[in-house]
C-alpha cells in the first residue's frame, strides 16, 4: 500500500493549516511547507505500477498548467486531498487478494487424492488381469507380456495424473488473477470516487462564492437575486 500526504493543522482556535507530510506505510512522517512539495515527494516515493501513485502524479501534472488559486487549481487541489483520503481506505490491497494458485499444501493434498485413486486403478487392473490368466493357464511369455502392458498403462495413468494436476493448478491461478485485478479495479475506481467527491464540493463552494458574490454586486431595486433577497429580508 502506498503512503498518503497529511493536512498539518495549528492548535488555535482557527485551526490554520500549518503544512502538509508524507506518511509512509511504515509511519515514518516527513514535513513540508506546501501541498505541492508533499504531493511530489509522495509520487517519487510511489512505485511507478502504484495505482496511487498514478493517479497523483495524473492530478498535479494537470494542476501545474494552473495557478492554485483558479478555480481549476482548487478543484484539482481538493481532488488530491480526496485522493489522499481515498488511498486511506481503498489503497493497494485493501480489499484483500488471493494467492495465485493452489499453496502446497493443497497442491500436496489434490496429488494424493489423484495417485491414491490411480493405485486403486491399478491394483483393480492387476486383480483382473492374474484371475484371467489364472482361469486360462497363461503363463511363460504371454503372461509376461500382458504384465508388461499392464506396467505401461500405470506409467500412462500416472502421466495423465501429472498433466492434470499441472492443469488444475494452472486454471486455478487464472482464475486468482482474475479476481485481484477486478480488486485492484474496485480500489482504484474507489480512489477516483472519492477524489471526485471533493471535487464536487469544492465545485460546490465555487459555485456558491460566485453566487454570493453576484448578489453583493447586484444594483439595488433590480430584479436579480438580490433584489428578490432584499425585498423578502428588507
């Protein structure tokens, strides 16, 4: 699991922001002044195959064509922090993975079974074999023919066993990687939603500052918002 950037808030009563640190997995905290110098620690200390380190390197390299206090830079700040929070809680094996294919224990267990069943086979065949020879007096060069045939198809039986064990543990890791990428999906898709989340609050308060704002500046008496505001409050 990736590390995470952190919002370091003052003890005042305000409750200023008084910088940002990258928290790695171990716990390990390292401090900075802005957001930006976090967030780029936090990408080169990301693995490149990192889901959130991709995604964050994808949020700050879209923010530097923007000035940070534009309305794309704060929409594009409050996504990395949401993004941030969103690797808290969906980050890389969160949802937990399963071992590709079967341990050894299994492996030894299902190899068991198969040879146990093949010797049943095999003793059954030679049970057969002997009270048909018995009941027709074979013996000498016939009879050690037949054993001999009867040597080969153990030997084939246990090839078939080898092949199918290899096969089964084949399918059987296919279908675990199927299943940790469809994890690795719902994570990251988990981590995208939660920075889109705060994208659209901020987009929110934009929306409402803007909206304020055309209010305060409305002529007075004039049929905008604001004179409806006034009409109704006095």
């Amino acid at each position: 699991m990736a590390g995470r950037v952190e919002t370091q808030y003052g003890n005042g009563t305000n409750g200023q922001i008084t910088g940002y640190s990258y928290v790695d997995d171990n716990g390990n905290k390292q401090t900075f002044a802005t957001q930006d110098q976090a967030a780029n620690y936090a990408a080169s200390q990301n693995q490149n195959n990192s889901q959130y380190g991709q995604s964050l390197a994808a949020f700050y390299n879209a923010r530097a064509g923007y000035a940070g206090n534009s309305a794309m830079g704060q929409l594009l700040t409050a996504g990395t922090s949401g993004l941030a929070l969103g690797n808290s809680i969906f980050g890389e094996g969160s949802l937990g993975r399963l071992p590709e294919g079967y341990s050894d224990a299994e492996s030894q267990a299902l190899k068991t079974k198969a040879e146990g069943e093949a010797a049943n086979a095999s003793r059954q065949a030679q049970r057969r074999l002997q009270a048909a020879q018995a009941s027709s007096n074979m013996s000498g060069g016939a009879a050690i023919f037949q054993q001999g045939e009867l040597q080969n198809q153990r030997a084939l039986q246990q090839a078939s066993v080898n092949r199918d064990l290899f096969l089964a543990q084949e399918q059987q890791r296919r279908q675990d990687i199927q299943f940790n990428l469809g994890q690795a999906a719902k994570e990251k898709a988990g981590q995208l939603s939660t920075a889109l989340g705060f994208m659209q609050m901020q987009q929110g308060i934009l929306t409402g500052n803007q909206s304020a704002q055309a209010i305060m500046n409305a002529p007075t008496g004039s049929t905008s918002s604001g004179g409806l505001l006034s009409s109704i409050f006095g």
